[in-house]
C-alpha cells in the first residue's frame, strides 16, 4: 500500500486508501479472495501468497489500512479481540512479569490470572494512574507493561508517554488496548507504545456484524515476532469478515463524531439526576486525568459510565428503557447499555470487582447514533420510573 497517503488527514485516509481500488478491474472495493491456497508459479521461488493462514490479499488491505491509521509498522488481524490480545501476551516466556492495569476487561483479567499463570508468566495488577505505583511495581522479570486507557469500565486516564518512559528505562515493552478511541482520537505508537490493539468488533466496525481484533506493531522486528505467532496460532481473520471489517471502517470518523457528542449531552444531562450518584466520563473538566486525557486524544469518545444507588434500581432503569439495547459490547450505530457486574466483567470475581469500583449500580453506555433528544428523553422517563422504587424503600 502507498504510504504516501500518510499525508492526508485521517478521515481521508478511512476512506480513500489507494488499495480500496482493485488494480485490475477499477472496483472501488477490494476482491473478498476466498481461497485458501494459492498456485505458485515457479517452482523453487513462491508468490506472496501461498496458503491463507499465513496471508490473504483481503486480510492484507485491512492489515495494511489499519497499520496506516495508526502510523505502525505492520498490521495484525485476528479472529477476535481477545485473539489479538492472547497473540500480543505470546511474545512472552515462562519467568516473565506484567504489570497490567487493575481495572482492565474481564476478558483480559481472565487471560492473565486462568492462563498465563499455567505457563508461569507472573502478573501484577496496578493503579496505572498512579505513576509512583507503577515505578514501585516493576520487578527485575517485567517484561510488558499492558494499559487500557480509558479503562474499561470506569473510564480512568494513563499517561501513555510517562507510562512508556517509564517502562523503557527498564526495557519492557508497552501495549496499550486502543478499542475505546480508535486511532481516529488516539495513537499510542506515536506516544512511544511498542504494540496498539483493538476489538475490532467494536467502534472500528460500528455495526454489531463482526467480531474481530486487530494489532498493529512499531517496527518490522516485533512485526516479525508477531506475525510468527498469528501463523503459528492460525488464529486470523476470515476474508468476508476482513471485508465488513473495512467497510465499517470507513465510516469511523462521521459515526464516533457523532456518537461523541451525543455521548456529551447525555453525560452532562445525567451528572444532573438526583438518581444518578456518579458519571463517569472523561469530557468533563471534574474527570480524573481530563487533562492527560486531552493531551493524549482529540476527543473524549462515546462511551460513558454512571452509577445507581442498587441493584434493585438498576433493574427497574435497564427495564424500562425503550432505545438502547442492553446487550454486550459497545461501539455500534445503536446505542448499547451494559451491565459490567455480569457482562463485560462477569469473569472477574465478586470481591475483585467490588475493589476496582465496579458496584452493583454501575451501568456502561456506549451512544450511538440515534436521536440525541429521544435518547435524553428515554433515559429520564426511566430514571423516573426507577426512582419510585426508592420512594417505596422511604415509606417502609
């Protein structure tokens, strides 16, 4: 791909990368190329593509468009998510340390506590935004030091540059999971990280029809470490998915500006609600790290976090909605209510969640593109329904 195009803004480049345009027929949309192997034309020297666990031209214009947007060396995609991440955590040996976020993804707190503990790569969780904390915490075996920024699902801020400074002066690698941002607000390679990842599933597609994980690396020697692994794992991409993928993508840029400020009125109308006892969010001047934040990003994103007094309240909120979806996951044109006790975070436990700030009465809301007014109008004809039942709790 031509990387001339680096010369663009980033919402030139979603939609007008140079291998969207097949060469042969001049489709303004790449070929799906269904096929898993490839006839070679030499017998002693192959093509570029000879089996399609190992490269498929679809896979390579997304792996190419999203290393492009994040300004990387070579790009990575995978079959989910997590797959991105498990594949990231394989660059590491038995002895090795992570220092990980305290309040990452269940998913994540899953893979680091069930599985590489049973390969012996040792772990500590730590409050990323305490900087003192995080130099404190490093041990002569550290190895990665893994951010999530915003964090998932309380929104906290890390410093991405001091965090790698940090991590440099003791030779550790940096990964950070961009999938709240995307590189449409945020670019941690440009900050110094070694390796950026993405659920892909989420604002990178936009549209709840693919699950996907996506990586992108610095250099061409990691991308070699890490690209052994995805072929060795065999964990890719399929090429309709690959496909979807691109076309989500190339609307990124109008739907999170849009969702984002959705996201700002509706914040702003909840920090208001009496019902409401906290409102996580990172575009408002009162939020932990703001400053960092902006710094760091261009924006403050369409996911927001608020807390109800209960669970019995929760309830009554979530079940009297009429617009968003309560569901999973996060990033799409409907807007996406989750629960993270027994969603997102259903895999951390009870007591680990409670530690971390994820209550009983926490709700995540990842805004989507309806109508910012019916949106407004929705969640407070529930909030008021959900406050009678403390009215009822008062009276008995």
């Amino acid at each position: 791909m031509s990387r001339s195009q680096n010369d663009f803004d980033i919402e030139t480049r979603l939609t007008s990368q140079s291998a969207f345009i097949d060469s042969a027929t001049g489709a303004v949309n790449p070929p799906i190329h269904y096929s898993s192997t490839f006839h070679q034309h030499q017998f002693d020297q192959f093509g570029p593509y000879d089996y399609s666990r190992s490269g498929n031209p679809t896979r390579k214009v997304l792996e190419d468009m999203i290393a492009d947007l994040e300004g990387g060396a070579k790009g990575f995609a995978f079959a989910s998510g997590m797959a991105a991440i498990s594949s990231a955590f394989m660059l590491l040996s038995a002895g090795d340390h992570v220092l990980i976020s305290e309040d990452v993804y269940g998913g994540t707190f899953r893979m680091i506590t069930q599985v590489l503990s049973r390969f012996k790569i040792e772990h500590t969780f730590v409050n990323m935004t305490d900087l003192s904390e995080v130099a404190r915490s490093f041990q002569p075996n550290t190895k990665v030091v893994y951010v999530e920024t915003p964090s998932n699902p309380l929104l906290h801020i890390t410093d991405i540059e001091e965090v790698v400074r940090l991590a440099k002066a003791k030779n550790c690698f940096v990964f950070v999971d961009n999938t709240f941002m995307t590189p449409f607000l945020q670019r941690p390679l440009e900050l110094g990280a070694d390796i950026v990842i993405h659920s892909a599933t989420k604002f990178l597609s936009g549209h709840s029809d693919v699950v996907a994980g996506l990586a992108v690396v610095k250099d061409e020697q990691l991308a070699e470490q890490l690209g052994y692994i995805q072929n060795a794992f065999g964990s890719i991409l399929g090429v309709h998915d690959c496909w979807l993928l691109l076309r989500g993508m190339k609307t990124l840029g109008v739907r999170l500006k849009q969702s984002s400020q959705s996201a700002n009125e509706i914040a702003l109308r909840l920090q208001s609600h009496p019902l409401i006892e906290a409102v996580y969010y990172p575009g408002f001047t009162t939020h932990p790290g703001h400053s960092v934040h902006f710094r760091q990003s261009s924006g403050a994103g369409a996911v927001l976090s608020f807390s109800l007094p209960n669970q019995a309240t929760t309830k009554l909120f979530v079940e009297s909605l009429k617009i968003p979806v309560f569901a999973v996951s996060l990033g799409a044109v409907e807007s996406i209510l989750s629960y993270p006790a027994t969603m997102s975070h259903a895999a951390m436990p009870k007591k680990e969640r409670e530690k971390r700030g994820i209550t009983d009465g926490l709700l995540r809301l990842s805004v989507g593109l309806e109508n910012v007014d019916d949106l407004i109008k929705d969640i407070e004809q529930a909030l008021l329904v959900a406050s009678k039942i403390g009215e009822v709790t008062e009276h008995v």
